[in-house]
C-alpha cells in the first residue's frame, strides 16, 4: 500500500475488540516512534504504554474518551531535554505530535485502528503512574483491533476545497 492509500484509510477509531494485541506488533509500533523525526533529533521523548487491564482502566479515568482499547501508549516529553521555538512552545510538543503520527500510522499497517487523544488530565496519568516531574504528559493513544461496529465518522472524507487548504506564497 502506498503512503497515500494509508493515510485515507487510517480513521480515529472509538470502538475496539477485547483482543489483546500481540507483542511483535506493539515493538513495530514503538519502532515507528523512535524513529520519527525530532527537532534537531534531539529526541526528547519518552514514550510509555500499557496492555494490563487494571493500568488501563487507571488511564481511562484520565479522560472522558473511552473506547474499550487493549493498548494504550502515553507520550510524554522531558522539558530539560526541548528547546524553545520563538514562540514560547517547547519543541517537545510538537515532536509529540510528529511521533504520535509515526506511531498510528505504522498501526493502521498492522490492521490495528487508533485515536490520538488530548482531551485527558496529565495529572491524574502522572498521579497514578511513575513519570518522572520533568516529563509533560503531551498525549495519549488508544489502539486495539477495531470491533465490527468501527466506522470513520462522517466528517472523515470531508475536505475543504484546494483553494481553501492551499496558496502559493507571494511577496508582500
């Protein structure tokens, strides 16, 4: 499948199946966030996951967003380790999003379905779990194997036209 074809089919999955995901997979998938790319590859990430039913059930009080995943993976990333864009930001989060990315698409390669989740409380994912103080919890991923009643929301192949999305920059 080309790159193009991935992306189109890979959808936020709210429902998965009770079957657990296999190790070999879980590895791949780890893989992918290792190595997406970081700002000046400094990698600042730590990347935490959790298959155990009872970890994942402490993780879904973090977030109105439960969806009966059997993977769960915390982004997280150490602010002694980023560096500030001009902005303010630290680069750790945008480099969360980068291999949150990797990671859910190298899932969808695998047949297993995914959500990128921000809607959570990283305090109670820090209070419940040991993650250093230095590391901000920047984001959470649901996956699973999709259940059968997974489907894309309906918004899903609904884009803006061309000319909305996309303009040549022209000298002021």
């Amino acid at each position: 499948m080309d790159f193009l074809e991935l992306a189109k089919k890979r959808y936020s999955v709210r429902d998965f199946s009770s079957k657990k995901v296999e190790k070999e997979k879980i590895l791949k998938i780890l893989e992918a966030g290792k190595i997406a790319p970081t700002a000046k590859n400094n990698q600042p990430i730590k990347i935490y996951y959790c298959t155990d039913d009872e970890r994942l059930k402490l993780l879904n009080e973090s977030s109105p967003c439960e969806y009966n995943s059997q993977l769960m993976f915390v982004i997280t990333y150490n602010s002694d380790e980023c560096w500030k864009y001009e902005d303010g930001i630290p680069s750790g989060v945008v480099d969360s999003a980068i291999v949150a990315t990797h990671m859910v698409l190298e899932a969808e390669d695998l047949g297993l379905g995914s959500v990128i989740i921000k809607a959570f409380k990283s305090e109670i994912v820090k209070e419940k779990f040991d993650i250093p103080e230095q590391n901000k919890v920047e984001l959470l991923l649901f996956m699973g194997y999709k259940s059968d009643n997974a489907m894309p929301s309906p918004m899903h192949e609904t884009y803006k036209s061309d000319e909305e999305l996309f303009e040549e920059l022209k000298i002021g």
